[in-house]
C-alpha cells in the first residue's frame, strides 16, 4: 500500500528534504514545502516536551517468555504515544503523516487506528476520522482534505485552493471502513448514526463514485485522471510513483471493502435494500478484481492499468489487505507476491511493510509476521519512526500474534436479511513455537478492558475487567472436535478461512470481573 510522502521521517532533515525534491511536484512549490518543513520539524521536535497526559499514560501492557517480543512492543508503544497530542484547534489527535507536520492524512489515521484502539486512543480516532468526514465536499467533487493540521485547516503543503489539492481516491473507502471498524471496537453509536458521518458515507458510495468515474461498469475505461503537477487531485491509487496510470488495483480492492462496511452499516441502521444493493456492488467489483485483473499464465494480479489501457505490474499486500481475492490459486499468487516484495523492497518502502505482519497473520503464516514485527521494530531500523510502523507494530501483536479481534457474530448477507446484529471478541493466537507464554493487558473492549493470556497457542485465559458482559469466541488454529470451558467438554464448531487455514471456536459468555479458559484437548 502506498502512501503519501515516501521521506524519511524524524528529524533527520537532510534526508527528508532529498526525498521531497524528488517528489513529482514544482521546483517552486517543492522549495516551499522544504521551507516549511523545517520549520515545522523544529516546532514538533519543541512539542514533543509537552506530550500529553494522556499520552503517557495508555495502561496497555504486554509480558511473555519472549523477550525480543517485549522489547518490540515497548518500543513501538513508547514511539506511538511520542505522537500523541492534545489542546490543539484540531482536538485530540496523533500523528498520522511524515513527523514534523504536525498534521495526519487520511490514508495512515485509517491504517493506524487498529493500533490506536489497543493504546486507548478511540476519542482520538474518532476525532480524526469525523474531521475527515466534515469535510466532504461538492467543491472538491466529493473529496474531503487529504491531510489536516493540528490547527484543523488543510495542511499546506496539500492543499492550495478547491480546485488544486493533493487526493487519492481510495480515501473515501478506506475512511468509511475503518469507520465501520472503529464502531465494531468501541460499540460507539454515532458513527452509524451521527449525520456528518451518515453523510460522509453516502456520498461516497454515490455521488464520489459518479464524479470520478468509479461506477464498475465505467472505471475500467474511465478518463478522468489525476490532475498535473504540482497536485495530483484524484490519484486513483495510494502509489504514488507512477504518472501514467489510469487505475490501481488498490483502489479497487479499498472500493470493494467500502461498499461491503457501508452495507454492514446499512444492515445495522435496518436499511436492508440499501445493504443488500450495496452487498451486490462490492461483489461485482471482486468480480471485477479477480477475473480482469488476474493473469492466469503468470499466476499474479496485475498492480495498475497505464494510460494506454495496458495492465502493469504485479500486486499482493493490498488486495490481501483489504480481503478481495478469491480462496486458491489466486490467494496463493497474491502471497506470493507479497513474500517477494518483503524480500525485495527496498528498506525505506515502510508505509507498504508496516502492515504485512498484521495481513501474513490473517493468512496464517505467523513465522513471516513475526519476523517482520522484528524486523520493523528492530534499533536502527530505516525509518523505523514513521508514526505507521509504530502503530502497526502494536496492532500487528494484539490483533495478529494474539489474535484480538472485534467481529460481526453474523455477517452482513444475514443482518441484511434480517438475522439480530451482536459482536464476539474473538482470540485466535498465532505465536512462534519459540515462545511459551504472552500476556497483553488492559485492551479496551466496547465499553470493558480484556486481559488476555495464551499458552503455546493451546491455552487461552481471558479476564474481564470492566462492568459489561463480553461474549468470547475463543478460536484456535487447527480442527478439533471439542475444547475444554474451565475444564469442561464442549463442542466445538470448525470452518476453513483464508488459504485452506482451519480454526476451531467455541463461544463463551465472560461476565463482568470474571476469568474464563479454554484449551485445546491433549
């Protein structure tokens, strides 16, 4: 997954500046934004002595048996919060662009919020993400500011007027998704019921869709580029390092995965027809993907379509990403790719590595994602400080190693027709045979904090710690008949997920204050 701005982060302004004069915008505008990023480098460097309270004091906690794994986590859990601020005009905010703008773009508030949420910024998150809502506009064809300041304006160096604006086109999408992730993790209503973010969502799926020629019958031949330097208003993907593309597959797969929460979101709010047309959408668009897009003989998915109307390139992380590719051949190819790209990267290329980790553990291939979590963490690590790593690393250890994760009890197709919409959490650890114990504490939950403590992915104790009961579906890898509940024979139920991976479940009421284990059979 590309992201704006591939410059080094931190302080180090030598190197940040070397990138943006490479950077395909003016000479004029380019010596501008170096300008003004010193200048704002040197007022975020003052403003790290004055972090908030908040900030330090984020009560998630992690120990295991694996000290490199702890080391890790203290790390990116010390870097995430340096990032943290509050008292500004913008409100409650955290750092989601390259450090020193003092600002965060749609793209990285949307892929770092999952990490956020175990560090106990949901306010913060969901600050960030309405400001992005507010701002949709006709004005700027239904596009929000790509990048907003701490003084809630468009940061500068994005955004001259509403006609000449840096955007990519798969925002909308993955703003709207992650919306409907954060309601999942915090249960908050109003981001299935305030009206700036009602509108934010129907905007896009209709109106966004029409004015960018995104509809499925049209985008593969659309016309309507991203404007010239120096603002490339309407990049239809987050790769930015190509001017002659006319469509990312990645703006496909962002698009496939907004329609499908939108109608999730439609399902709950009770708009059945709604969720299902908009069901109906998303499966046309993964058509879409996994036939055009597919090159059978080469056993790969094509990243772009040039100007010419020529397929280009070979893409994996962010179809995987974003759950659009179809089980066998083609999920296989689509790792394949990504395995080859951690492989062959080059060391800078963090935005994009930041969330392999999280994507291997959903394919089942934890060897790989912990070694990227090392990896990315490691001291000395090239660009290791880029606010993206740091919250990817936390959400890549809650959410994949240990296998946290808020979900629908039933997916939309069901809520759509009619089936009671209610959430599990669901544990399914994925740790290294090397590592005999990890325990994660404090995650906030809806309205409740969870410890969560796993033994050689064959024993898991969770503990509620707030007033609220949670429903815990206790999942492990591998297919077995029946699992243990605090020591008693249950049945459980078994289902293939992504690339042949079974997992076996069973789920369990945890009432408030209360401890519950459940164990694979020897």
């Amino acid at each position: 997954m590309g992201g704006h701005r591939r410059a080094d982060a931190g302080i180090r302004v030598p190197a940040d500046l070397l990138e943006m004069r490479s950077h395909p915008r003016s000479t004029l505008i380019v010596r501008f934004a170096c300008i003004v990023s010193i200048v704002l480098l040197i007022i975020s460097t003052s403003a790290r002595g004055q972090i908030s309270e908040h900030a330090s004091q984020s009560n998630l906690q992690l120990s295991s048996s694996d000290p490199r794994l702890v080391e890790a986590f203290t790390w990116a859990k010390q870097q995430a919060l340096a990032y943290v601020f509050d008292n500004d005009p913008v409100g409650p905010w955290y750092e989601a662009s390259l450090p020193g703008r003092r600002a965060f773009c749609m793209r990285d508030t949307s892929h770092q919020a999952a990490g956020a949420q175990a560090l106990g910024l949901s306010n913060y998150t969901h600050n960030m993400l309405r400001r992005f809502a507010e701002n949709i506009s006709a004005s700027r064809d239904w596009c929000s500011y790509w990048e907003i300041d701490y003084r809630n304006l468009p940061a500068p160096v994005d955004y001259k007027n509403d006609n000449e604006f840096w955007y990519n086109l798969p925002a909308n999408f993955d703003v709207l998704d992650r919306c409907y992730r954060m309601y999942l993790w915090t249960g908050d209503k109003t981001y299935i019921e305030d009206l700036v973010f009602l509108n934010f969502y129907n905007h896009s799926v209709t109106d966004y869709v029409s004015r960018w020629d995104l509809a499925v019958n049209r985008i593969m031949t659309r016309k309507n580029n991203a404007t010239p330097p120096p603002f490339f208003r309407g990049d239809p993907s987050y790769e930015e390092s190509r001017r002659d593309m006319s469509l990312g597959v990645d703006l496909l797969a962002a698009q496939y995965v907004g329609y499908r929460s939108f109608a999730a979101i439609q399902a709950i709010r009770g708009d059945r027809e709604s969720a299902e047309t908009y069901l109906r959408s998303a499966a046309e668009v993964k058509s879409l993907v996994n036939s055009k897009w597919w090159n059978p003989s080469g056993g790969y998915f094509y990243a772009y379509l040039d100007v010419n109307g020529n397929f280009q390139g070979r893409a994996g992380a962010d179809l995987l990403y974003w759950d659009v590719v179809d089980e066998g051949s083609k999920t296989q190819g689509a790792l394949k790719t990504l395995l080859e790209a951690q492989r062959n990267e080059p060391a800078n290329a963090v935005e994009s590595r930041s969330h392999y980790a999280e994507i291997l553990y959903r394919y089942g291939d934890p060897d790989n994602a912990y070694a990227e979590i090392m990896d990315l963490s490691r001291p000395g690590r090239e660009r290791r400080e880029y606010p993206e790593v740091s919250y990817s690393v936390i959400g890549a250890i809650v959410n994949g190693l240990m296998g946290l994760n808020v979900q629908p009890a039933e997916p939309p197709e069901h809520i759509a027709t009619g089936s009671p919409f209610a959430t599990v959490l669901e544990t399914l650890p994925q740790t290294p045979a090397k590592t005999n114990w990890v325990e994660v504490r404090n995650m906030p939950v809806q309205d409740t904090l969870i410890t969560m403590r796993e033994q050689r992915n064959r024993t898991v104790v969770l503990t509620n710690l707030g007033k609220t009961e949670v429903m815990w579906q206790a999942a492990f890898p591998g297919k077995f008949a029946t699992l243990l509940v605090n020591g008693k024979v249950h049945k459980a139920h078994s289902e293939v997920r992504h690339f042949h991976q079974t997992v076996s479940w069973v789920r369990v009421p945890v009432q408030a204050g209360a401890s519950a284990m459940v164990k694979v059979p020897n």
